[in-house]
C-alpha cells in the first residue's frame, strides 16, 4: 500500500528498517550509507562524499511519497548495487561515455528487481526486448554498443519512461527513457576520494555479507550475484591504495564542517567545510637486519608519492627510537630509502614517541617479529611482507597490509 504520509513529510529514514525487514543483505549495507532528503533531484541518487568518502543515498520525498512499500524496496536497492559494484567509483571503461555507461548500469541490476516503478527500463523490454536477463554491466554495454544504441536520443519509443526526458549532466532522471534514477553526481568526487571510499566500501560489504552467513539468509541476492560479491571481498588488497587511504583519513579527521559558510559544490545539500590544521603522521621504520632493504625500498617509493598530500615524522628505530635521526619529511620533498641501525626490535619505545606527541595517524613498517606493544592513542596500521602478515609473532585487531616487495 500506498503509505498515508503527505509527500513533504516523508522520511525514509523512518521506514527503511521495516522495508529491508526480509533483505537482511541490504538492510546491514544500507545502515553504513546516510540517507538524506533533498528537492534537488527529482527522483533518487547516490554519490560519493566529496569532503567525507563516505557513500550517501539522496532521495526525493515527493517522488518515494507516491511509491508503494514494493517500489520503495526495489529502488533503495536499485540505489545499492550501483554502490555494491563500483558502477560509481571508476569501474566504467575510460573510453566509454557515460551516458551509455549509465545505461548499461541500469540494465545489469534491474535485471534482478521485479517491483521498479513503472516504466523503468529492463532487459527484456521495450526497446531492450532482445536483451537477455542478467547479464553484466560491461555485457549490456557491449549490446548497446554492438546495436549502434545512441543515449541522446530522445524517449518517445515503446518501453520509454514518462516522456519528459529533459534531464541534463551525466545521468538520467525520471523519464530518461526509462531512467528514474540520476547519475550526475558519480563524478563530483576526485580519483583518490573514490579510492578512499572503495575500502570503506569492501568492509562494509564484508560486515554484511559476515551478518547474511550467520544467518543463513541473503534475502533476495541471486546466487550468482552472492558469489561476486563474496569474490569482491576476498579479492588481494593493494598496499599502496590502502596506505594513501590511511594518509587521506588522517588528514580529513581534521577538517570540520559548518553551517556558517556555503558549500559552493552543493550549496544547503553539504554544509561547508574549515580546515582546521594539517594531520600528523608518524612513519615508525624498524631498522632490524631482518627487514629487508627490498622492503624498504618499496615503502619509501610510495611515501615519496605520498609527500604530495602530507609531511610525515620518520621514526627509525629497533629496540629503541633513534631519537637523533628522526627528521620530518617536508611535504613534497623526495627522500631514498637508508638504514640506521641492525639491532633487534621493540614495539613499545616508538608507540611511547608517538603517544608523546599527539600524533593522528601511526604507520609501522616491520616483519613483526617482537611482543605485543602497548595500545597507541591514534590510529595504528602495520605493513610487513606476505610471509610475516601470514605468520605475524603476535595478533592484534589493527589493520595488517603485506607488502608486494616486487610493486
């Protein structure tokens, strides 16, 4: 049914819980992604944050207002396998418009949505008859292209949405030939944004799929659909995004938003946003013989990419911190990779340097090979190799990367 709210009351926040209540898939992914109203769009969106790199769901109070219980649920999670399979965070081939991207998007996941709004395009339809049911964005796009498809064309035939069709930028909103969602604000986040929020995304999906196991329950997810999400989740992890990754959410758990000045990009949607001051990073080096220089090599490559977006404090140490040769790497600056020292190693005196000194973020490079340290007062990440993040000396819940000493 139909839900009594008026249209300028209507809150889906209100009721996602009770629409997912049979999805518990969605229902655990849908809780880490905001949902917010706007009259900005006329139907539904989602987007990457620009300032956050968080995923935020944008929605229409009118449009979801006139909508029943069914096609409230459908387009939540029409909204959440866009997020589910990066169709918004750069998986579109380079060379492709997207336009035609946006469609084929589309095509791929309502393939598995029977309670859409009306008029919403599908495989199987309209002027998509001849396409078969779920198949793959990039096999849609292939389709589209091999039938000569030509996305500015405007609606008018069989299948087609309301008729309007006057939307502008990227995407399509209602009426786009069957189009009811917009996709104009998948590009408003820059490359390494998208990348931030991509490893949000992977641990997000592994809570949900971790909640779906336990139960024995995936709801509506096709088998197919399960098992590339699973293979997602386990796919190898890329030391380098996961390290600028850890850099870029230092420095943007010092940045603040407010109401007081307007946010240029989405003026009343975002507040604006201050910064504050520039994070502190800590690179701690363990400087025992069994680190590898080919280790140390790599490491300090990316940190040379890195100083573009930060200055970090080096700490080499061993058993202690060689306090007279820490030194700051200025924003910036190239440094090669060198060796102080060859003795053993303890985690606990370059924890105390860092606990000392406010930092924001603190990266250890080392093969693990020493007990437990103390807890850290900011984020603490570890890199070592395959071999040491397989058979780390002690366990811990912090975030482990092995190194590719070959990348």
């Amino acid at each position: 049914m139909t839900n009594p709210q008026t249209e300028s009351t209507f809150d889906l926040n209100i009721h996602v819980a009770r629409l997912l209540m049979n999805e518990p898939f969605f229902a655990a992914l849908s809780r880490r992604v905001d949902k917010r109203s706007t009259q900005a769009i006329p139907t539904a969106a989602v987007l990457v944050n620009p300032y956050t790199a968080q995923f935020e769901m944008l929605y229409n109070p009118n449009f979801f207002a006139k909508m029943t219980d069914a096609q409230r649920r459908d387009v939540i999670k029409h909204e959440l396998y866009h997020i589910i399979f990066e169709h918004l965070t750069g998986r579109r081939p380079e060379e492709e418009s997207s336009k035609i991207w946006n469609f084929a998007t589309d095509l791929a996941i309502n393939s598995h949505l029977h309670d859409l709004p009306e008029g919403c395009l599908k495989p199987g339809q309209g002027e998509f008859k001849d396409y078969t049911s779920g198949q793959s964005a990039e096999w849609y796009l292939a389709k589209l292209k091999e039938n000569d498809f030509d996305p500015e064309k405007g609606p008018g035939k069989e299948g087609s949405g309301d008729g309007e069709g006057e939307n502008e930028g990227e995407g399509g909103g209602s009426g786009d030939r069957g189009q009811f969602d917009s996709h104009d604000e998948w590009g408003k986040a820059d490359a390494t944004t998208k990348e931030m929020a991509k490893e949000r995304l992977k641990d997000s999906l592994r809570k949900a799929a971790e909640e779906s196991s336990r139960s024995n329950n995936w709801g509506s997810v096709p088998s197919e659909l399960r098992k590339e999400i699973l293979k997602r989740i386990a796919s190898v992890v890329d030391w380098k995004k996961v390290l600028r990754y850890f850099v870029k959410t230092s420095q943007k758990a010092n940045k603040s938003t407010t109401i007081k000045r307007i946010n240029r990009r989405y003026p009343y949607i975002h507040p604006g946003r201050k910064t504050n001051r520039q994070a502190k990073i800590a690179i701690s080096i363990d400087q025992s013989g069994s680190v590898s220089d080919d280790m140390l090599a790599s490491f300090f490559a990316e940190l040379n990419k890195l100083s573009d977006l930060a200055e970090f404090t080096v700490i080499p140490f061993d058993c202690t911190v060689a306090e007279d040769k820490v030194y700051v790497w200025k924003k910036g600056e190239k440094r090669k990779a060198e060796r102080v020292r060859y003795g053993g190693t303890n985690f606990d005196p370059p924890t105390d340097y860092v606990n000392d000194r406010g930092f924001d973020g603190h990266i250890v490079l080392t093969d693990l090979c020493a007990p437990k340290p103390k807890p850290s007062k900011c984020q603490r990440m570890w890199m070592t190799t395959d071999y040491y993040a397989r058979n780390p000396y002690f366990k811990t819940n912090e975030r482990v990367i092995a190194i590719t000493e070959a990348a």
